[in-house]
C-alpha cells in the first residue's frame, strides 16, 4: 500500500504500511528533467532526481531514522536525524539512526535516487534538510495525531504530540507505537502539513553528542578497514610516482614466496580510464591473505618506474615565471570581474599599495587513508566505500562492473576524514578491477605514503594585489591578478569551471570599493587536483586579509578600524547561488571577535593579535588570535572565533565544525606543503608533511555563535579560510616579519 | 540415529600439544602467536584477533592511531612486533571497558565532552591518554601537550577537557567514602 501527498508539481511525499506495521514515510523531488528508460545511468548523473530520507516507527515505539549523507566527522548522523525527530516530536533517546546508501527506483520509466541529496563536506547537507528533510517528519506527525483523533473521537486541532506520544486533553498520552498501525492505514492530506513553528522548537538548537559516541570510545565503531568479508584479500599498492609514468622492471619472485602472498598485479589503466578525465598512475598490486603478508611483499618485490612526460623542470611553471606572468601585461586567461576604471585611477590616487602573496600546494592527509571493500559476485556487487559522494561511488561500480543498478550494493561507514579527497573514487576503482582480476572480495588498503604521493591536491596560488588609496587613506581601487593551476584542468566539465574553481567574481572587496579588477592565469602542472575543504576561498581569504593588514601598516591605520570601513554601512551584495551576502552580519562577527580577544587592550608582554574574516556559502566568520614568539616557538594563546550560520540545527556539532576547521586552518598554515621534484611529489610520510601537534594548537577555540532565525547553512568549511591569516597577522603582530608566504614555520624560521 | 564417535578421534582430542608460538594475553585472553614472528602487533590484533579499534594510520610511529598499552604502558602497535610480546599483557581500546560493559572514565569523558568527530584516531588517544592517567593521576596542561597523538579534526580541545574531566571525576570518586 502507497500514497502519495503532492507537495508541488516535482515534489511529493510518500507513504506506505511497513511489512511490521510500521509507518514509513518520505519526500521525493523529481527534477524537472524526466528520464527514459534504458539510458544507462553514468549518463544522467546524480542531477535527475533527488528522493528523500525515511523515517520508520515500529509498533514497540523504535523509531529508526535514515541518515542520508555520508559522516566524515561533520556530525551529519547526528543532525540530519534530528531535523526530522524534530517535526516528528520524536523522543530522542530512542531514536536509532541508520545509514543509507545511494539507492535507485524507477517510476514511470524514469531512473532516480531514492535519497536524493547525498553529500557531505561542502556545506550542503544541512541546508539541503532544511528543504526536504523536515516535511518527512511533520508528516509523520500528522498522521499520527490524525490516528489519535480517530482513536479517542476527540478532534485532531485539540491534540498535539510530545516526545514520541500524542497528547490528549485530559492528560493521557497514546504512544506512536501504539497509533502506527492505523496511520499508516489513513489518507494523506491533500496539501503538505504546516511545520512547526520555530518557538516550539525542542531538538533544533540544542546541544547533541554524536550518535556514535559510545561506539566510537569502545572501538566497536566500524570503518570500512573494519569489515571483514569471507574469502576477502588484502591488497596494498604500489603507484608510479609519475602519474604518466610505466613500469619500468619489476621482479616479483621473492615477495611470492612470502608466506600468504596471492597475486601480484600490474594496474596499468589506458588514459582516459577507467575514470574518464580522473588521473589514475599505473601501480602494481600486492595481494595477500591478511594485511602484514602483503605489505612484508610490498617492501620485498623489486620495481622500477619509467618517468612520463612530466617529469623534469618542464612540467611546472616556476615561481619566477609565474610573478614575471603576474607583472607583465599579458591578457588573463579570464577576465573575473571589473568594474569602475582602477587603471585610470592609479594614475592619481594618492597612494598605492602592492604585496605579492605566494601559497603552495597541499595535501588532505585525511586520518584514515584511502582505502575500500569490494565483493563482485555473479549477480551482486557489493562495496564498503568511504566516500563523501555515495552516488558517484555508485557510478563508478556501475561503469567498472556494468552490473544493473538494482544489484549493486553501496555501504557508506563512518569514515576519517573526507575534506574533498573522498569526492573521488581512484581507490574504489582499483579495488573493483582488482576484485574482477582475482575473482575474490578485495580490501584495499592505500599505505600512508601512496595517500600522500598520490592525492588530488589544492592547486598552489599566487596573487599579485594592488590596492589605491585617496588622500583620507580610504581604498578606492583593488587589483587582484591570481595564478594557479585549476582544481578541475583535465576534466569532464564546463569551460568556465575551470576559473570557477579558483576564483569567485563576488568575493570580497568587490562591491566595496569603486574600483575592482581581478584577474585569472591559468598554469599549468602535472600534480592532479581536486576539491579541497573550503577550496578557493581559503587561498584567496588568505591574500586578501593579509593584504588589508600590508594596507593598515603602510597607511598607518588599525587593522579593524580599516576592514570595518571597507565594509562600511549595511548592505546586501550580490552572492551566487547563496543569496545576498549581507555586510551587517559580517561587520558583527568581526566586532564580536575584536571584542573577545580585547583588541583595542594594549598588550605589553610581547604577544600580537591577528584578525580576519571571510563570508561563503550564505554564512559569516571572524577569527582573531593572540600570539607570541619567542626564538623559533610560535605559541598561540588565545584563538577567537565568531560565527553567524543562520539557525544552528546542534550547538554542540557547530561548536566543533568551528574549532576543527580552526585548527585545519591553523595546522595547514603552520607546516603544510606539497613540493614537487621532477615531476613527483617530494613528501612521502607524516615527517615531511607535519600535521600540528597538541602544544602547537590554542588551547581552547573560543567559539562565538551569532544568535539567528535565518535559514541554516553548511559549517564545516566556513572556519578555515580566515583562521590562517588571522594566525599571520597576530605573527606579524608580535614580530617585524611581515608573512607573504606559506606555510608559516619555515617562514618564520628563514626570517627569525 | 547418532553417530557413533570414533574412539581415535576423541584420543586426538586430548593428545594436541600446546601449539608453539608466541604466547600473550589480550585484553586479558590468552592467545598464542603461530604465524611471522616480525608481524607488528598492529596487524596481529586487526587481522588475526580482528580487534579493529587499534587503527593504521602511518608507518613511521607519527599518528599514534594504532596506540595500545603492554603491560600497562603506551606502545604504539605498528612498531612492536610479536616477537617481543612474549608473555606480555596487551590492552586494546576493546578492553578499556569492565567487564560487565561499565565503560573506563576516560571513556565516559570522551562522551560527555563530544570528542569524537570523525572517530577514527581516538581509541589511540584513549589508550594514550589511560598511559597518562596511569602515569600521573592528575595531569597539567603541559603534561597533556606532550601527548604525542595527532587528530586530523581538530577535536584536541575536546580530548584536553575530557582528559581533565576524567582526572576530576577520579580524584571525586576517591573523596566519596
């Protein structure tokens, strides 16, 4: 049994009785684009059609709620669910949460995902609930008093619902449980049931630990290196350091003759495969009983690579070439927004500030390193991925396997770490040309050297800023050319994403100042690249705050007083895809964290304080920081961060979004950086690729969250774009260095 | 109609001799090593013990995921191999926990404190963090900097403040009478 509750033309809500009894309960959303039978799915993309989360109420009251997108650490299984048990009026403490994968159905001959919206670590999920995910649950609700109302003859206006019961005038309350049989047997309405109003709130808004906790601190919690198939085998692999590079020799005798040694394999994928524009280096695969068998064989088989074409001085534009570029009067290679006539205005603009801004490639060093399970049987792939985009992993079993899309099964685990590596699934496709070679489940274990040699890194950048001043000191002109490899070069997309990917024509001074121009060059590199959290921003939040701060040193202004006068009065700007980007709610977190950290207290032991701010994806952050040098130890005293998100679904998952992309934000400027020689990337473990450690980090983030009722938006990138240049305008702060360059230790050690 | 046992099959039963191998406790069950004596205890208690809370992170001892105690004390599993283990007692993050499933205070900290994040590095800051405890009841702040465990997240606030929540709540439990 199934009915359907039109929400709007595209849009319905879905009802149906459970085999038990139980009340389930969805959202659809067709995209306006219908679907023909036969097209093979690869071809449609995750664009066709989103479906939505379900809820299911058992009749001995369990109420099991679905949780969509993938939990990488973002806290998505905790506050997804809790959007819905919100409308729901569900009592939290028996809610259990269940992970879905990506799923398809077909309707009216149209293929499309069940779950729709299925993403995490961009920002998206919460927004994305916020449309969908709450109708779910206000349905449920209203079939359940509905259920009341029939029950007990008392009209459903006279009853309402209270921590997973409704309740009845005269004090007695009928447990869910108890009315699913009947809801689930009733007509839906006609029109979608009206959502709570926001004052009778009691889950949005409050604090919530993670659904996993206690599994997480006992060790029972599973990531995918945790599953343990029948028959599976380990595999380690080798990659060519030189993504274009071959095998150049490779004696496996030896490591064969190790004890649970199975295979040992060559991947050697043609260009173009089996990812299409993704970059996969040809590699050699260990396969083994158990994980120590392999990698004993890894460290015995003699191997050697022949370099590709990029290898050699050739394949990167130097630094040198790449300011000369900036400096020269070469045409961009885009255009990405001008306005007013700063060349005209240069020529009489009282003053003129200019700094260079040099930033290098980095990795994602996610705690958990790539890694899969894959089970290929006649009928039924099934696949424990770790990703942040279950439906490209699906795609990607579809396309390697060809297998019809209802027998592929995709598992998404909690998973450590994601920050934009797990949007791409070179690991998975290994494992499933590594499970269809050797007719066994694979697990696939990417070593802590092959995730660091063999990442989509974040493009290194260089900008070269202008800025103009009138005879007040006040910026009238700003000039920003910025050079860097495209995140996307290479790839199966749209020309302008290639400048979309670095550069964003609406990031901040533009609008502010009369002037504007800001230009894009494209270089090139043999280094593969790809999302990475907060992207774009962090690059060019980290030039365009340090530049502010060159400005206030040279025109001898406060570097407060100066950002809040660059702001200026109220306004809506322009945003895409996010609204308007409002200045006021800016201008407030950036006093809210100058007053925290006391910026206008003179400090007289030496310490330094920083500030910045950044706005993406609808939401506002400030960071200022108080620091001290002493030789060559950095210590952070205080960290400050003030945010606006809108509506906050979890205090308490906001409150560590905030802290840990602080700390990214820090640890990244800190010591990270990818170098490449002669064409292959120079870091091959932890020691050369530093992540902060315990004393280096602030103590405590001091996180100030902005009171609002407007819609909520993605956390889990916002704190990382202005938490590095807040770090290096404290350093200079408590110093003479001025930082141009990062990251900031080495910086900080030449310069000391 | 029951099969009748054979009489040498139920000799075979009680003649098997101890394997040989390497004899250990793990969470405090006896279990005999027969296979690579230089398998590090890390792939020992995943693969073979399939105890998965100790978890890979790194080669080089610079992650600290895989952290356990041997005898008590801090040793990081990727880097102990089995042929040191002989007669040692080995604790996972499996067997913080008592035995009637009442979880380790350190446990009940980490909860309370929301420090999980993605999840994956924490079991060895647990493991870590009881070395500490064991070490030094109630450890300073410098002392909790020293802890050598890296977590990509950014939870280490969290871990700081649950550390310390764990430290008080002992130094409480032994006021109570």
């Amino acid at each position: 049994m199934s009915m359907h509750v039109p929400l709007s033309r595209r849009r319905f809500l879905k009802v149906l009785a459970g085999a038990t009894g139980a009340l389930v309960v969805g959202v659809r959303t067709l995209h306006a684009q219908e679907v023909v039978d036969g097209v093979p799915l690869l071809l449609l993309g995750d664009d066709v059609t989103a479906l939505g989360p379900y809820l299911r109420i058992e009749p001995d009251g369990r109420t099991i709620i679905g949780a969509r997108d993938p939990d990488c650490g973002e806290g998505t299984r905790t506050s997804l669910p809790r959007i819905i048990a919100e409308e729901l009026d569900a009592d939290w403490r028996h809610v259990q949460v269940l992970q879905l994968g990506p799923d398809l159905f077909r309707r009216k001959g149209a293929t499309l995902w069940r779950y729709g919206h299925q993403r995490s670590g961009d920002g998206t999920s919460v927004p994305s609930a916020w449309q969908d995910l709450r109708q779910a649950g206000a349905l449920a609700r209203w079939l359940l008093i509905e259920a009341a109302a029939r029950a007990s003859g008392i009209p459903a206006s006279r009853l309402s619902a209270h921590d997973g019961a409704v309740l009845l005038p005269d004090g007695r309350r009928l447990s869910y449980g108890s009315l699913v049989r009947a809801a689930s047997r009733l007509t839906p309405p006609r029109t979608p049931p009206p959502l709570k109003s926001p004052e009778r709130y009691r889950l949005i808004g409050q604090p919530a630990g993670d659904v996993d906790a206690r599994a997480m601190v006992t060790g029972t919690a599973r990531f995918a290196l945790d599953t343990y198939m029948a028959e599976a085998l380990t595999a380690v692999v080798v990659h060519c350091p030189w993504t274009d590079g071959r095998l150049d020799s490779i004696d496996t005798r030896a490591a064969l003759r190790i004890a649970g040694v199975r295979r040992i394999l060559q991947l050697q994928p043609e260009p173009g495969q089996p990812l299409g524009s993704t970059p996969i280096a040809h590699a050699v695969a260990i396969l083994a009983d158990d994980t120590w068998s392999a990698l004993r064989a890894r460290n015995t088989v003699k191997l050697s690579w022949k370099p590709g074409a990029s290898a050699g001085p050739s394949g990167e534009t130097t630094e040198k070439e790449t300011l000369a570029l900036l400096h020269s009067q070469s045409v961009p290679t885009h255009t990405v927004r001008q306005y007013g006539d700063f060349d005209a205005t240069a020529r009489h603009a009282a003053h003129r500030v200019e700094a260079t801004f040099v930033q290098p490639y980095v990795a994602h060093a996610t705690a958990e390193p790539m890694n899969c399970v894959v089970r290929i049987e006649a009928d039924r792939v099934e696949a424990v991925v770790p990703t942040q985009s279950p439906q490209e992993a699906f795609d990607v079993v579809q396309r390697l396997t060809g297998m019809d899309p209802s027998r592929i099964h995709i598992r998404v685990p909690r998973t450590g770490g994601g920050f934009g590596r797990r949007f791409e699934h070179d690991y998975l496709a290994e494992a499933v040309m590594l499970a269809k070679a050797v007719g066994k489940p694979v697990k696939l274990l990417w070593t802590r050297d092959q995730d660091l040699g063999h990442d989509f890194y974040r493009p290194a950048a260089i900008h070269r800023m202008q800025a103009l001043l009138d005879r007040r000191r006040r910026i009238i002109g700003w000039n920003v050319r910025k050079a860097s490899a495209s995140a996307l070069a290479g790839r199966e997309v749209p020309a302008d994403s290639l400048w979309q990917s670095e550069c964003d024509p609406n990031a901040l001074p533009a609008g502010l100042v009369p002037h504007y121009s800001a230009a894009w060059f494209e270089l090139d590199s043999p280094l593969p690249r790809g999302p990475s959290r907060g992207g774009h921003h962090v690059v060019d939040a980290f030039a365009t705050q340090m530049f502010i701060d060159e400005i206030a040193r040279q025109m001898h202004r406060d570097r407060l007083q100066l950002r809040m006068e660059l702001l200026g009065a109220p306004q809506l700007l322009p945003d895409a895809n996010n609204g308007p980007l409002d200045t006021a709610r800016l201008a407030n977190v950036l006093q809210q964290a100058a007053d925290r950290i006391g910026w206008t207290l003179r400090r007289n032991n030496g310490h330094g304080l920083g500030i910045a701010f950044h706005a993406m994806l609808g939401a506002y952050c400030a960071h200022a920081f108080e620091v001290s040098v002493h030789g060559n130890a950095l210590r952070i005293h205080r960290a400050v961060c003030a945010v606006d998100v809108g509506r906050v679904v979890n205090p308490l998952g906001l409150h560590a979004q905030v802290t840990g992309a602080t700390l990214d934000g820090i640890s990244t400027a800190l010591g990270q950086a990818i170098h490449l020689e002669n064409g292959r990337v120079a870091e091959t473990s932890l020691s050369d690729y530093p992540l902060a450690r315990m004393a280096q980090l602030p103590r405590e983030v001091e996180v100030i969250v902005v009171s609002s009722t407007e819609a909520p938006t993605g956390a889990s990138t916002l704190a990382m774009p202005s938490a590095a240049p807040a770090l290096a305008s404290a350093v200079e702060a408590a110093t003479t260095i001025h930082v141009r360059r990062l990251p900031l230790m080495p910086e900080l050690l030449r310069k000391i | 109609m029951q099969a009748r046992p054979d009489p040498a099959d139920s000799a075979d039963l009680v003649k098997v001799p101890p394997r040989k191998g390497i004899a250990l406790s793990v969470n405090g069950q006896s279990f005999v090593h027969v296979g690579d004596p230089g398998m590090p205890l890390l792939w020992y208690l995943r693969d073979t013990l399939r105890l998965s809370g100790a978890r890979y992170g790194c080669d080089s001892g610079l992650c600290g995921a895989c952290t356990v105690l041997v005898n008590g004390v801090r040793t990081l599993a990727c880097e102990r191999s089995m042929d040191t283990l002989a007669g040692q007692s080995v604790t996972t993050v499996e067997g913080l926990a008592a035995e009637d499933g009442s979880l380790h205070p350190l446990q009940q900290a980490w909860i309370d404190e929301d420090a999980i994040l993605c999840g994956y590095c924490q079991p060895g800051w647990l493991m870590a963090a009881a070395d500490l405890l064991r070490r030094k009841p109630q450890p300073t702040d410098a002392d909790i900097d020293a802890l050598p465990n890296l977590c990509r997240c950014g939870s280490q606030p969290r871990i700081r403040r649950a550390i310390l929540r764990a430290a008080s709540m002992r130094r409480q439990n032994r006021h109570t009478p």
